[in-house]
C-alpha cells in the first residue's frame, strides 16, 4: 500500500486512570494494524511509556512535537502536555480530566486542519471534564460544536445499527425535545450516513415508538400519534423507506431489527441497552452527520478494572477498523457522486 493511502488515524486519550491506555497499547502490540494505518495518540511520550511499563508491553513509540512530524510505519505519539502525570488507575480525578480534554481539543484541531483523518477516542468521565470552558455532556456535543454538519449518535455493529433521536437528555424531557423538525433531520441524517458511509443504496430505517405500545392509541401518551407517524407519513411521501413506530419492547426480542438497515430510537437507553446487550464488545460509537469521521469503543472508562490488565480492546480495535472503513467508503461515495459516469452514447 502506497504512503498517500495509508490512513492517518488520530487517537484521543481519554480518562487516563481508565482502561484507555490499557486498549491503545494492546491494539498497536499487533504490528500488522501499521499496515492499514498510522496512529497518532495525542498524550505525552512520559505517560505513553509508564503505560508501556506498568503493562509489560514490547510496543515501540516515536514520540514528535509537532504533527509535520508525523512517521508512516510508527506509533507516533504527540506531546500534547511534557509535564509528568499522577496516574492512579480507578480514581476520578479532576486533573486528569482535564488532561483528557487537553488530548480531545488537540485531537479534534487536528483533524480539523486536515494532519489526520479520522478521530477514535477512548472513553472520557463525563463528570471529571467539565469546567468552565468546557460544558458539554460528551464527545458527540462537542464534536458537534467543533466540526461541520448536525451530529448522529449512531451505535454500529455487523448486525445492527441503532441511532438516536435525542441522546443525552433526561427522560422527563424527551417527549418535548422531540419535534417534527427533529425527526426528519435524524432521520434523513442516518440515511445519508447509509448510503455515504456504509455504501447501503436504499435503505431501510425502522423508528421505534415513543411511548410503551406506541401509545394504545392515546392511552399510554399521544407523542406518536400526533408528532411521530405524521412526521414519518411525511417523510415516506419523500420517497423514505421509513417504517413504524414500532413498540419498543418487542422489536428486538423478537429479532424484526434485523429486517433493516438501521433503528432510529426515541431516547437514549432505548436504544442503547438492547444493542450493547445484543453487541456488547463488538460495537462502535459512530458520530454521523459531520464532516470528519470520529469512532470509539461502546464501553466507559471501567474504573472497575483499570491498570490490572483485564481490558478488552475488542470494541477499540473495532472502532479503528470503523473509522478507516467510513473513510474509505465516503471517499469514494463523493468521488463518484461528483463524478457520475456520462451515458454512453449509442
């Protein structure tokens, strides 16, 4: 593979008393995902190598101070801060969080001025980050500030793609966040993810129901029969293979997700617990609807866990793998969408 299709695959550190690093470390040990990419891991080259010894690991690291010096062929490891920091694993440390966002901010203006191509971030404390400056319940919020275009929490695995109408909101709130105007630009956006990222022609998108039962005609709420089924109606009229609302509780017992393309869910554990149940280690936090490609892994930070060298890198691998895959398909999905074959005249 050429150095020009070599993608250059940034890495935000995360929590650093988390299982991050644990991931990080154990996905590069296998020198063969050098070959598909070039990681850059925004933290220091200080904190990287007391990883690399608390963990007994063989990985080489090639530490640089500016992205110009960006090496195909190596771990490259940026130094975002050069002091020494205070790990103790499994511990919520407010200084550690911001070391995080330190790693986030740097990761996402890189991939902003163009040094790197995708973004996969290991797993932040939501709480531990907040300041000041920064207020934002996680990655997709910030993202969506920082980057071009409406941001998608989109859950992804082989088998099942699940995205959200709302995300991080409570759940006494949802039902009045949940707008006409809402539907179509979620909806529309994980269509356009489908066909751009995951090279899907026409897709089929089932949307699950806001209430229990979709609401018994009214009985149990009439979220979905007021706002819900009017907005799909219209967006079918568009020409959408848009299908429900369907009632929550069955949908997935009953293996009916696997009739489509991707689930569009009303609120956040509503889609979230059924598909970490059903891909819990295999799937991948995918930002869609913005211009840059950002993944991670579908697990916290595990405090539980931290530093005793139990972390599975599955669900990080994967995400990596993800990112590069999008990259690729959404090239070429503009190429030829800019550069449609002329008929051939006869």
């Amino acid at each position: 593979m050429k150095k020009e299709d070599i993608i250059k695959v940034g890495i935000s550190i995360g929590d650093l008393n988390g299982i991050g690093s644990e991931i990080i470390l154990k996905t590069f040990e296998d020198s063969r995902s050098l070959d598909l990419c070039t990681p850059v891991i925004f933290a220091s080259s200080k904190v990287m190598n007391f990883f690399k010894k608390h963990f007994s690991s063989k990985i080489s690291f090639y530490e640089i101070n500016s992205l110009h010096q960006i090496a195909h062929g190596k771990v490259n490891v940026l130094n975002v801060w050069k002091e020494g920091v205070n790990i103790q694993f499994g511990q919520e440390d407010k200084k550690i969080g911001e070391y995080a966002i330190q790693s986030l901010e740097a990761s996402v203006a890189a991939l902003k001025e163009g040094h790197i191509d995708v973004l996969v971030t290991a797993p932040i404390n939501k709480h531990n980050i907040q300041s000041d400056t920064f207020k934002f319940p996680g990655h997709t919020d910030y993202l969506n500030q920082q980057l071009e275009g409406d941001s998608l929490m989109f859950m992804i695995s082989e088998n099942l793609r699940v995205g959200l109408l709302t995300d991080h909101v409570p759940v006494k709130d949802v039902p009045s966040h949940i707008t006409e105007e809402l539907i179509h630009q979620k909806i529309k956006t994980v269509s356009t993810s489908l066909k751009q990222d995951f090279a899907i022609s026409k897709p089929k998108i089932a949307v699950l129901a806001v209430n229990p039962h979709a609401g018994d005609n009214g009985v149990i709420g009439n979220e979905d029969d007021t706002v819900l089924r009017p907005a799909l109606e219209k967006l079918r009229k568009e020409g959408g293979l848009v299908y429900g609302p369907y009632s929550a509780d069955s949908f997935f017992g009953s293996n009916s997700y696997q009739k489509f393309d991707a689930v569009v869910a009303s609120y956040h554990d509503q889609g979230l617990i059924p598909f970490k149940t059903i891909t819990f280690g295999n799937g991948v936090n995918f930002t869609a609807g913005l211009n840059k490609v950002r993944t991670s892994p579908d697990h916290g930070t595990a405090y539980e866990i931290a530093g005793k060298g139990e972390a599975d890198e599955s669900s990080f691998k994967r995400a990596m793998f993800t990112a590069i895959e999008i990259f690729r398909k959404r090239r070429d999905y503009n190429f030829y969408s800019k550069n449609p074959l002329k008929k051939m005249s006869r």
